[in-house]
C-alpha cells in the first residue's frame, strides 16, 4: 500500500533537526497525517519533535502515535 509516505512538503518548516535524540533518524512525510515522523531504529514512526512544535504553533497538532518508547528523551545528568 502506498500511502505516499516520503514525500516532502514544500513548507518544510525547520531547515536543520534540533538539538533532539532523534535528530539522526530518518525523516519521512505523511500526507495522510499532516506530519512529518522520525522512524526509530525498530522502524516505528514518532512524531518529528520540530514539527509538533511548529505544528502546535500555527494551531495545534496530537502527537499521539503507537510508540515503542524510543521517542522518550534520555534523562540528561
């Protein structure tokens, strides 16, 4: 199924990933969602945590997903 994931928007909003844990990982568009997502190294799509913030700042965004936990931040000393 083809779902057109991949694409890229062409109002990306962020020209470089923030300073973010999965700022490595790679980049993909959903159209279907409105989103860019960040897949984590076991293949599961988290939202791009640059795009919720741009998303919440031009009228809000949910950032609910089905998550393995990989886009929890680890705790910093």
């Amino acid at each position: 199924m083809d779902d057109g994931a991949g694409a890229i928007r062409r109002d990306f909003p962020f020209p470089e990933a923030g300073d973010h844990h999965m700022r490595e990982w790679p980049l993909v568009w959903h159209p279907a969602r409105g989103h860019f997502e960040r897949t984590c190294p076991h293949g599961v799509g988290h939202p791009d945590p640059d795009d919720v913030l741009y998303l919440q700042s031009v009228g809000g965004v949910s950032g609910a997903h089905p998550c393995d936990g990989c886009c929890i931040a680890p705790l910093r000393d």
